[in-house]
C-alpha cells in the first residue's frame, strides 16, 4: 500500500534548487496519480501531434492516439489543418487508419461520409429516420492549432491560446523555418517507465556523463550542460549542451540564417508536458512523450531538413552516419528511462537530492506540481 499523498509530501520538491529533493515515488508508479495527471495536466494543456509535413496538402490526414483518445489530423479543402476525434458519429467506429488521402472521409462500417471539414455529407438510410439533419452532425473536433509548422491540440475548449503563451518560443525558432522543413530520421519505441522519467531524462545534461559517455560526452559534455530561468511566466523551459570546441563537421550545409549561438552546442526547448525540439545549424528534432499507462510510455523521435538539404552530395553520409548516432543515443535513454522505473518503483528508492546540473528538471517538477496540487502563493 502506497501512503497517501499529502501536501506535505512535495514541501521538499518546492524549496530553493541547492536545498530542493526530488518527487515522491507515488507519482511515479500510482494509477490514482497518473488518473489525476490525465484529467489536470494532459486533458488540459496543448500537446504535440504532429509536423504540418504529415499533411502537406488537402485531404490528407494522419491519425494518432493521445492519452487513450483517437483523433485523425486533416488538411481540409480550404488549406485548414483540422483536428477531430477519430470516432464515426453513428457507431463509434474509427473513420481513418493510419495516414494518407481522403476526399472524402468514409467510415468502415456503415458508410457515413464525411467532408474534410468534418462536415457529416452522406448518410444511407437515414432518410427515413424521423427529425435527422445531416447538417445538424459532424465530426467532434478538438481545439487545434499550427505553431510554426507544428500542430498541437488540446482536449480543453477553455484553455488559452497556444500562440501567446509561447510567442518568445517563436522568436528563438523562426530563423529554421520549421514548417518548410522535411523528415528524413524516425524512431519511436514503447518503454516500461512513467512519462516524467522519460521527462527527466530529458530535460537535463548531466546523465551525459555516464549513460552517454561513449556516444556524447566526447562531443558535449555534461558537466557544461546548463539552463536559463523561466522567469515572468515563461511557458518554456530550456537547456544548452555546449560543444568541446567547435561544432562538429557536418556532411550536408547549414539552415540559411541560423544564429552563431546555435553553432556553439546543441540547444533543447521544452514546452511541457509531451513536446521538445532540439535545434542545430543543419537540422531540427522533435521529441514527443506519450503517456500509456503509469509504467509504460511511447516515445518518438523525427529529425527535420531543408528539402534542399536531401540533394545535398553528402545527404546520404549524414543519413547514415547521424541515424546511427540518433539511434544509439535512443538506445541508451531506453535503457536508463526502463533501470530507472524499476528503481523508483522499489520501496527501498528515497527521493534524492537535485544536481545543479538538474535545474531544468527541477523546473519541470515545479511546472509539474503548480498543475497537479495548484501553484505556490506568493509570499
């Protein structure tokens, strides 16, 4: 029996950095939290779904299932992307699979039809049912927004605008040009751990050290890992890896236009809870954390180019050679993220102390608990 949590229980989490200790293990392994992490965090903030590159031109789609939800992402005939919830309105049977292209988008089962606007537009039989107004039905959307090439939805008709919250965000990524870029490295897995470990190792630099130690620490170490505040409100979190010396020779040219800082090391923006991008001067990556249940996460990873970059002469020397790194630092979190998960959930794990070089984690925690239990009033 897991003891009840109290507020109490994260007094230590909300001290100062150097004085703070980490969450409890309940949050990491107690289906009554992760219920409540659901309803507070999950079903309210805005959450990657997808790159604009999914649908790049009316009608197509791309489905995707967030928090136990199914949605289908559309480019509608009127350019808009669209997000709705994967269920036909009669039956419940999901209307889309996979991705692809759809004039009109048909249910399996009984041949309800549906324009690309989500517009109900054919329904057989239903003439003859007393009062039925095909016009009355569409597709349940849910709120959805495209934020410099990236689609986030969000499950709370109430929740403010994604754009305002994160515009600062927008100023550091415009010079990429994220929604003309294209992808060409994917991997994604499902690993036995809580979404926040998957969080955890993340956002911070200093489990380069160790866990990366033949893959990164090399190139950039962790003990010169470091993060910014989130002061006045920021919705975003940050971390900067710096490089040794200089940034490493790459196969294929630079984003026209990138800043001299991105060149000094690799540079991660966080906007909790599911979305980070890391940003480089010749690609972009995008990692998404999906929760499945408290033990077990999907995560993904999509790297990012210019479509001029994929004829570049050494496109394909990237390719191998950075798909091959990517996939082997993948391997490595997988391993820890998995260690890490049995290790909390053991009755013998007492939260520790934070690193200095785990500030951005201890920002996260904070984040965390403000939606979770409520915000610290202000002295």
């Amino acid at each position: 029996m897991l003891p009840e949590l109290t507020p109490d229980s994260f007094a230590d989490v909300r001290k100062p950095l150097d004085l703070a200790s980490w969450l409890p293990r309940q949050v990491y392994v107690d289906p009554a939290v992760y219920a409540q992490e659901i309803q507070k965090i999950w079903k309210r903030e805005w959450l990657f779904a997808a790159h604009v590159s999914a649908v790049p031109s009316p009608g197509d789609y791309t489905t995707l299932a967030l928090v136990g939800q199914p949605l289908v992402i559309v480019r509608g005939t009127d350019g808009i992307i669209r997000g709705f919830y994967n269920v036909c309105r009669h039956r419940g049977m999901a209307v889309a699979s996979g991705c692809g292209h759809a004039d009109v988008i048909a249910c399996p089962y009984h041949g309800w039809k549906f324009d690309t606007l989500g517009q109900l537009i054919e329904a057989p039989m239903m003439d003859k049912t007393t009062g039925f107004d095909i016009s009355a039905i569409k597709l349940r959307a849910i709120r959805t927004e495209v934020f410099h090439g990236m689609i986030f939805v969000n499950f709370d008709d109430d929740a403010q605008a994604l754009a305002p919250r994160i515009a600062d965000l927008g100023d550091i990524l415009a010079p990429w040009r994220i929604e003309t870029l294209k992808p060409v490295f994917h991997d994604e897995y499902i690993g036995d751990f809580n979404w926040k470990v998957m969080s955890e190792n993340a956002n911070e630099g200093y489990h380069i050290i160790a866990a990366h130690r033949d893959s990164a620490q090399d190139i950039a170490p962790g003990e010169l890992s470091f993060s910014t505040d989130a002061e006045n409100g920021r919705a975003w979190f940050d971390l900067h890896t710096p490089y040794v010396e200089t940034v490493p020779a790459s196969d294929v040219p630079e984003i026209p236009g990138v800043p001299d800082w991105s060149r000094r090391g690799m540079s991660f923006f966080a906007f909790h809870p599911n979305f980070l991008i890391s940003l480089t001067p010749d690609h972009v990556s995008i990692y998404a954390t999906h929760p499945e249940g408290p033990g077990r996460t999907r995560f993904t990873w999509v790297t990012y180019v210019p479509q001029a970059t994929t004829m570049a002469p050494g496109f394909a020397a990237f390719i191998d050679r950075m798909g091959a790194w990517f996939k082997q630092i993948n391997r490595e979190d997988e391993l820890v993220c998995n260690a890490v998960q049995k290790g909390v959930t053991s009755e013998g794990w007492i939260p520790p102390r934070y690193s200095y070089l785990e500030k951005p984690v201890w920002q996260f925690h904070n984040w965390y608990l403000d939606r979770l239990t409520g915000p610290v009033a202000a002295a």
